[in-house]
C-alpha cells in the first residue's frame, strides 16, 4: 500500500517541523552527515517512503518542496517482525 497525496505532505511537513528545530538551529549539519544521524525503518515501502519524506523536509532549503534531498535510511529484513 502507498502514501496517499495527505499522507506525503504531512510527513515533508513533519520533516520541515523537525529540520526548523535542529538543523537551522545549528544542532545538526547542513548538508546531512551520515555520521551524525541515522534513519532506521521498518522493510517496507510505507516506511521507507515516510522516512525518506522526513529526512527531505528536514534539509530542504527555504521551503523548497521540489528539491529531493536523499538522507541514508536502513532497515534489517532479518529481524523485521512486522513485515
């Protein structure tokens, strides 16, 4: 199952929220370093999609929605229960 359109918005917008309060404060770098923050998800497409949509709001420039800014997600499919 897919995001829905609400869904997607919400979630840049979360990312958006949360990259207001620590990467444009300063507490976490711009552009993303893999060795400061770590995305983990569950193994599957929703989550995955989610936490990318997360991780683009928080390092989007000025609002920008159109700029897709990939930060590094892992999952373990070994030990996933839930998928």
């Amino acid at each position: 199952m897919m995001l829905f359109q609400l869904g997607i918005d919400d979630t840049f917008k979360l990312g958006q929220f949360i990259g207001d309060r620590y990467v444009r404060t300063g507490f976490l770098r711009s552009p993303v370093s893999p060795s400061e923050i770590l995305f983990l998800s569950r193994a599957n497409s929703r989550c995955t999609h989610s936490a990318a949509l997360v991780g683009s709001g928080m390092w989007a420039k000025n609002g920008d929605e159109e700029l897709f800014n990939p930060v590094p997600i892992y999952s373990n499919v070994e030990n996933d229960k839930v998928s």
